[in-house]
C-alpha cells in the first residue's frame, strides 16, 4: 500500500478537506465509528471494530503495493480531524486497467455535507490520470443513497445489481455495482 499525494478540496458546503495520509496510531480514530451499527451497516459486516483489529487492517493494506489510500481530514483554521478513509484497490494492471474503489466517513457529523461527493471526484481523477487506471467499481448496498448519489454525480453508472447479496440486520441487501470509466476512452 502506498498512500496517495496529498490533495486539497473544498466540498460544494464549503468545508476544506485534505485527503492525506495517516498514521497507524491514527487508524485507531475509525474505531469509535466502527462500533456503530449506523456506521458499519452498509460495509458488508456488522463486526465492531477494535483498536487492535484497525491496526491488524492498517499492517495488512501496507501489503498491496499498488492499492492507494487517503486519509480524509476536515480542515478548520489550523486544526485537522481525521474523519474517514478512501482507497484505490484491487488495481489489476492488464489490457484494460482496472481497480475497486471505497469510501468510509466514520464521523457520523460530516455525513451529508458533500465530503463523500469531493472525494469521489479527486480519487477518480487520481486514478485516471497518475494511476492510468480505465475502469473504477465501487459497490453500494441498498439503503445506502447518499453514497449511491454521491457516485452518480461523479460520473458513476450502475453495472449491475446483485440481490440478496449481504444479510444485516434482519434483511437481506442486494449490491449495487457501480462503474465509472475514464471519459477519455
């Protein structure tokens, strides 16, 4: 895993985010959020997380070689506060380079204020252009609209559905995967 460069956006609410990267003793800021049902409910598990699993998931990421991940931090004055995450994964490098992308805001107080839609946007175009990725998948749960529109607005399509695909909380969910080519090709 290799952290990608620093980026600064602004979200269409006006708040400053930095995607950057961050330490392993800061991946243990995740795990507040990680213990919400709220929060781990449209991630394909319902595990709470622990300061000792996020250190165990931050040691294996540094594994893929090719994999890029931010940190997200909102920006306020001189302060930064470590909100989420987002990645590029899964990156196969072959006739038509492709990878699985992902986003979680942990900071239930940030959702809704258009960091996911910013995000979004500068991965992608991370990906395009430095990584010279041409296909970008990401996967939605149903119930789970904001990310859904949030991709939309970034250029994602959907590719397929997949039903029944994840049992949380006494429903079954079907997967939305999302696709999102390089305008360029």
């Amino acid at each position: 895993m290799a952290f990608g460069p620093i980026m600064r956006l602004k979200t269409s609410s006006g708040l400053n985010i930095e995607l950057a990267p961050f330490t392993r003793e800061e991946a243990e800021l995740f795990v507040e959020g990680f213990q919400k049902a709220s929060v781990t409910r449209f991630l394909g598990n319902d595990i709470a997380q622990t300061r000792e699993t996020e250190q165990a998931w931050y040691d294996a990421i540094q594994q893929d070689k090719l994999a890029r991940i931010w940190g997200i931090w909102v920006v306020e004055k001189h302060s930064r506060k470590l909100i989420g995450n987002t990645s590029i994964e899964k990156v196969e490098m072959n006739n038509m380079p492709r990878a699985t992308t992902g986003i979680v805001i942990t900071d239930k107080n940030y959702w809704g204020k258009g960091i996911a839609t910013a995000t979004h946007k500068a991965r992608s175009l991370y990906a395009f252009e430095r990584m010279r990725i041409v296909r970008l998948m990401s996967y939605i749960y149903d119930g789970n609209e904001p990310s859904l529109r949030a991709l939309e607005k970034v250029g994602y399509n959907l590719h397929h559905r997949t039903r029944n695909e994840m049992y949380n909380q006494g429903e079954w969910l079907a997967v939305n995967v999302m696709e999102c080519i390089h305008p360029l090709d």
